[in-house]
C-alpha cells in the first residue's frame, strides 16, 4: 500500500492527505471573514495554491472543485475571484452547492483534488 502523507493535522482534521499521486485538500475557508464573498474566495484560493505546491501541484492539475456558498445571490461575487484565479484552458471539472456553512460568518467553502 503506498503511503498516505497529511498536511497541517490536527485533531479533527488535516488540511491536505496525498495519496497515490492525488492530493485531497479538506474545505478552506478564510480567515478574514469580514470580507465580502469576492475577498473570501482569494483568500481560499491563495492557501489552495499554498498547499497544493506543498502536495508538488498547482491549480491547472485540478481534478475535482466543489465549492460551497453560504447564499447564492453572492454566486457572481465568487465567480469574479474564480475566473481571474482558474488556469486558462484548465478550468477544472466543478459543483457550486448552495449550503449552510460552519459558522454564519463565513461566506464560501471550497474543496479541490488535485493529481501531482
């Protein structure tokens, strides 16, 4: 069996595992959560291109995005962050999934799998 590598554990969760030349990032959030949805999002995405060059990736070797937002009249909002972050020509297979998040401050939550 090949080794499976975490990133930045604790005791619930880790950030990253990798395995078998795949890494699984668990769903960022900021951390600045008075910011807009637009704000937000390039803040995940920032620590989503942090880990990921962490794992030996980067965003156009994205396999699966699924992206959470608290509410959908903001969906445009974390588009724009989106678009101008996502690789031209590797726009990566994605869900956008209206849901209520862990805490009512944050307003988008983005999960990626990415191959090294």
């Amino acid at each position: 069996m090949s080794k499976i590598t975490r990133v930045n554990v604790g005791k619930r969760l880790s950030d990253m595992a990798v395995h078998n030349g795949v890494a699984y990032l668990a769903g960022q959030v900021a951390d600045d959560t008075t910011q807009d949805i637009t704000g937000q999002t390039n803040q995940i995405l920032a620590v989503i291109d942090k880990l990921l060059a962490t794992a030996g990736s980067d965003k156009t070797k994205i396999l699966m995005a699924q992206i959470f937002v608290a509410n959908m009249k903001e969906f445009d909002g974390m588009n724009k962050a989106w678009d101008a972050w996502v690789a031209d020509g590797n726009a990566p297979p994605r869900a956008t999934i209206e849901a209520r998040l862990a805490s009512a401050d944050y307003k988008v939550e983005i999960v990626v799998t990415a191959a090294i």
